[in-house]
C-alpha cells in the first residue's frame, strides 16, 4: 500500500473514531451510557451494540414540562453509512416502545426517528426528526438540526473541541416553536460532554456520553 492511500486511511479512521461517540450505535460487543438534559426534559439511555449496525438498550426520560415519565427498550439502526476521503455520513432509524405515567396515569408510549448527520474533521452537520405517541395524548412531532466547526485539529488521544449551533423546531409548542442552543461539545478518550444554553429561555443544555 502507498504512503497515499495510508494517509487516507489514517484519516479516515480519525473521523469515524472522533465522531463515533455521539452515535447512537458503538462498536461490536460496546456498551453506552447517554445521559441528555435540556429545556424540556432529562433522560438516561444504556444500550449494548451486537454489531456495529445495531444497538439496543433501555432509556429512560423526564419531561419536565408536565412531569410525564418515559421508560423502555429503545433499538438504534444504522441504515447506511457513507466514506469518502476525509469525511463520513450516517443515516440512523431509533425506534422506542415503553411505557408513559403521570401522577397515577399510565400508558403504552412509542416513538420514532430519522437521524443523519454528515462531518470531516473540521465540520459538523446533523438533523433528526422524531415522532412521539402516548396512548391517552395523541403524537407530536419534534426536529433538530446541528451545526459545528472545530476550532483546531486534534491528534488521536487529544482534547477535542466543537462549537456548535443547535435548532429546535416543535410545532406544537406555541410559545417556544423555535430555540437556538449554542453549545461547546469536548470528547477524549471514551469520554463526551456538551454544555450549551437556550438562547431565549437562558435554561442549559448538559450531555453526558461515556463508552465502555
């Protein structure tokens, strides 16, 4: 092999190795623990990748604007992935099935989502559209959308920085139908974390990810 298509490999792997940790499919045989908290609500996800196109696990969630509870077993998809040299894309299907409660109130929930998201070392682009069903209230649907760009370009094993930009779009919330979250996403090792806040509610946003 030529010192040319070494290079290409090398870096290839860098960007599938830097970007895998917000994924929501690990390795073959890998473990995840996804801890998320933002505006709307709080969650805990741990799932196991028997191959590197699937992952299953259980999530658990809060939402905190009416204090309903989600619990279940969440099953992650990697529908495609693209490699070109210098840059990667990802097409997932998260599918949720579990229960909901409230108070003393409690019903079958499901839920369903596209993710894609696009990055090489420098540049982040991702978006993903979900639709949620609780059995008493009915389906609501829920669009994100990221941008990011690294600031300096780590080697493996470094410290690696992210700024980024999030949009959500939740057409059934009257009052909040659009939020902008700046965040800063930092991962080392098998470590993840983004802080960021909402723009127009100053609430913050803290993602958690760790790899075993």
């Amino acid at each position: 092999m030529n010192k040319t298509k070494l290079c290409t490999y090398a870096l290839l792997a860098s960007v599938v190795s830097l970007s895998a940790y917000a994924r929501p499919v690990s390795y073959p045989g890998g473990w995840t623990v996804m801890q998320m908290h933002d505006a709307d609500r709080t969650s805990l996800h741990v799932h196991y990748s028997p191959t590197f196109k699937k992952s299953i696990g259980v999530r658990y969630e809060n939402q905190q604007d009416d204090n309903t509870h989600l619990g279940g077993i969440q099953v992650n998809h990697l529908l495609k992935r693209i490699n070109k040299k210098g840059s990667q894309a990802n097409f997932y299907l998260k599918t949720f099935a579990g229960i909901s409660s409230k108070e003393a109130d409690i019903d079958p929930a499901g839920s369903l989502a596209f993710a894609t998201d696009w990055e090489t070392r420098r540049h982040f682009v991702s978006y993903e559209a979900h639709v949620e069903a609780v059995a008493t209230k009915g389906s609501s649907f829920h669009q994100t959308g990221r941008i990011g760009i690294a600031p300096y370009i780590g080697d493996y094993g470094d410290l690696h920085t992210w700024l980024m930009l999030q949009v959500d779009h939740r057409p059934d919330d009257i009052d909040e139908t659009f939020t902008a979250t700046p965040l800063v996403r930092f991962f080392k090792g098998r470590d993840m974390l983004e802080a960021g806040v909402q723009l127009d509610t100053g609430k913050a946003m803290l993602n958690y990810i760790h790899r075993f």
